[in-house]
C-alpha cells in the first residue's frame, strides 16, 4: 500500500473538547452538551502544542496579528466552558511562541459586559492574539443576539483589529432586523423568506450538517462519490485541526 506523508502543518486548530453549549444544526464536528467532558489533558496539551511550535506560520500581517488561515486557534466545541484550561492552553502556546494565535467561540458566555471584557483580558494578558466570533442563523438559536453584539463590541475594545466575525454579513443583517434573544432557523427563514438557507451560510457538509440539512440539497447514492478523491483535503497544510483525542483531522474532513 503506498504510504503518504502528511505536510507539516503551518496553521490549524486545537480542539479542546467536542463539548458544546449548542448543537448547531451545521456543525462540522457535531458538537454538542452530551458530549463527555473529555477536555485535553495538559500533558496532552503541551506535547501537540510543542510539536506543532517553529511549523505554524504567522498572519501575512504579523505575528501579533490574526487571520483565519494562518496561526493557530483555539476551539472545540466551545472552549470557554473551560476557562481555565483555554488560559493554559494560550499560556503555553505564548511560552513557545506560536505566533498569531486566537480563540473561536459561540459568545454564550457573554452574558454581561464586565465579565465579558475581564476574561477576553486575562487572554490577552496571557498572549492571546484576537478572536473569532460566529454568527449566522444556526447559532442564532442557541445565543441570544444581544450575547454576540456584546462580545464583538468587547472584543474590539481589547483586541481592536485582531476581531475576525465569521460570517460579518449575517452580523450586519441581524442587527438591521432588530434580532433580539434567540430565534429558531424556521422562523429566521420566515421573517427574511430566505429559501436556502444553506446557499448562503458557508458550512461544509460533513458532521451534523450532513444529516440535518439533506433538505437544502439534491440526493445521490454513496456510489456517486465514490470517483471523488480524498486525498488532496489531507494533504493540505493549512487550517487542519488537532482534537484532544490526539487525531489530526484533515482540513474539512470528517
Ligand atoms: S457553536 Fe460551534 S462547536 Fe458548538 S455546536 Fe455550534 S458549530 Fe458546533
């Protein structure tokens, strides 16, 4: 059998647990709160992240700066539920000097402005680079609007430029409906008469989405794909993630 050997990886993800608040009806991992809370031991936690030191490459802005293809970022399911471990977890990779590292989460934790603003600036303090905060309709049902505005707004007074929303359309459009709580997909399509949803949300099919979703897209039999090759997702060297079970998961794949 012919062996391949994968590229050294210049930017990725380091899951620390598959644990989640919500359970996005999109999400690539399936992530949810009936996962175990099988956080990455810090053992664990040092060992990836010091292999994965000198590999991964700083933003074409700088080390101190965020993009969300280059760096390294710190996600999960939703790393806040575990503070402390995510402090750590930025506190080694600021001892190795991974450059251009920022956390990814769903801002149900911002529930209040000092709380919000206090941890966002203990990370930073401990060398954390910026942010990624997620929204569209699917996290929509699970955090209230008013959570997301605040962590964005927060984010920008302690991180400044270094705030990556991902998708920033649906942050523009949500604040032009007035969306305030949460609010289900059905009644998000409803209000905006949105058709396909999954038309203009990026998500990749794979994990839950692939199963929740079938709605928005044509079926084939598996036999259809089987002409489709695998290899070129995993022998990409960029934006792969790295969970706490110790698997490399190939970018997008899953
Ligand atoms: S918030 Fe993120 S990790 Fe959690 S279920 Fe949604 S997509 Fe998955």
């Amino acid at each position: 059998m012919e062996r391949i050997r994968l590229p050294e990886p210049i930017s990725g993800g380091l899951l620390l647990s598959y644990r989640c608040t919500a359970r996005c009806r999109h999400c690539m991992y399936a992530c949810s709160p009936k996962w175990k809370e099988d956080w990455i031991s810090e053992e664990s936690l040092r060992k990836i992240l010091t292999q994965l030191a000198g590999k991964i490459k700083p933003s074409p802005w700088g080390a101190e700066n965020v993009s969300l293809n280059y760096g390294l970022h710190f996600t999960g399911g939703e790393p806040f539920l575990n503070f402390d471990l995510l402090r750590r977890a930025v506190e080694i990779a600021s001892e190795l000097k991974i450059p251009s590292t920022f956390v990814e989460t769903n801002c149900y934790w911002c529930s209040e402005d000092n709380l919000t603003r206090e941890k966002l600036k203990i990370l930073k303090g401990k060398g954390l680079k910026g942010i990624l905060i997620s929204v569209n309709p699917f996290y929509l049902e699970y955090v209230p609007f008013e959570r997301t505005e605040r962590a964005i707004r927060i984010s920008r007074e302690v991180f400044g430029r270094n705030v990556m929303v991902y998708q920033a359309e649906y942050y523009v459009l949500f604040k032009k409906m007035g969306i305030k709580g949460r609010i289900s997909v059905e009644d998000y399509m409803k209000a905006t008469r949105e058709k396909n949803l999954a038309k203009n949300v990026e998500l990749f099919l794979m994990g839950r989405a692939a199963y929740e979703l079938g709605e928005f897209y044509p079926r084939y039999p598996a036999d259809y794909f089987f002409h489709e090759p695998c290899q070129p997702p995993f022998l990409r060297n960029w934006h792969n993630h790295f969970d706490n079970y110790g698997n490399f998961l190939p970018g997008y794949c899953g």
